[in-house]
C-alpha cells in the first residue's frame, strides 16, 4: 500500500520506514515480522536496535544511592574521561607534572589520582578502617571489581559505594 496522502506525520513516518526496511532487505524478511496476518512492528523493533556491549560496572553507577554530581564523576572515571593530566597532554595542553596533593612530580594519570597518590590513599584507607574493611588497596580496576561484587542491596554495602564515590568525586575535585 502507498502512503495515504491524508495521513497524520506518524503514520506517514511508519510507512516511509516500511520502505527504507524494503531497500535494505527483501520483501521474504519482512514477511517474518507478521503474526495472525498482521505485522507485529515491535518483533521488527527488537531486531533493528542496536545491541550495546553490557558493562559489567553498570551496578555501581546505578545501583548507588550516591549524590548525582558524584556518580556522574565516577561514571566519566569509569569510562575513564576525566580530565587528568596525561589526558589532558594528550590533547596538547601544557599541565604541570606535579601532583598537588602529594607533591610529588609523578604524573597525575586515573591510576596515580585515586590509588598512587599518598593523599588518596590516605582518605581510603581511613574510610575502610572506619568500617572496619580489611581490604587491601590496589589498582583501578581490581578496585573497581570489588565493589561490583559487593552486594549494595544491603547497608554495609550501599555505604562502600557512596564513600567511594564521595572520595572519587572529591579527590578529583
């Protein structure tokens, strides 16, 4: 059927799809989506979106019952986009080299800033020890990993995620 000239704009737009599916694949794949005699569009939906990698960290960002502007941060930190500084000398700004909050000259990347620095280290350790966590300090990821395999629907864990995400936030900023 040709696109009734009398139609609404969504009706026109679901026609106008019909026919970009009909140049892209043959009539026969079409024919799949139809069930009873009628077209099923959201068994066509389904298969056309896209299909994103899952990303196992996803629990800590959502899950968390953190302030926003601190998850955000953490999410940029996860995806590792925050703005350090061999990011930033990667993009052609001239930083200095030495770390604030620690004073020493080693470059401030996302493994020095929250595990390398004394400064955050410092702040960590102690929020564990408040706990009473007996968990050692490590990378970014083995970090990372941790707190996914916390269970956050319980307090203890909740916390964990918060403090981390508070001192990620914080020492950032």
């Amino acid at each position: 059927m040709d696109t009734p000239k009398q139609a609404c704009w969504i009706v026109k737009k679901i026609f106008d799809t019909r026919q970009w599916f009909l140049k892209k694949h043959s009539r026969n794949k079409l024919e799949q989506y139809h069930r009873n005699g009628k077209f099923n569009i959201k068994k066509l939906y389904i298969v056309m979106r896209p299909q994103f990698q899952k990303i196992w960290w996803k629990k800590i960002t959502t899950g968390s019952k953190a302030i926003p502007k601190y998850r955000f941060i953490l999410w940029l930190a996860l995806y590792r986009r925050v703005a350090t500084v061999d990011r930033l000398r990667r993009w052609g700004s001239i930083v200095d080299n030495e770390c604030v909050l620690c004073d020493t000259n080693e470059e401030k990347s996302m493994e020095h800033l929250w595990f390398g620095c004394s400064y955050a280290k410092t702040i960590w350790s102690k929020l564990l020890h408040w706990l009473n966590e007996t968990h050692q300090i490590g990378n970014w990821d083995e970090k990372i990993r941790w707190l996914k395999s916390i269970n956050t629907s319980k307090a203890r864990g909740e916390v964990l995620v918060f403090l981390f995400t508070a001192m990620v936030y914080h020492v950032w900023t």
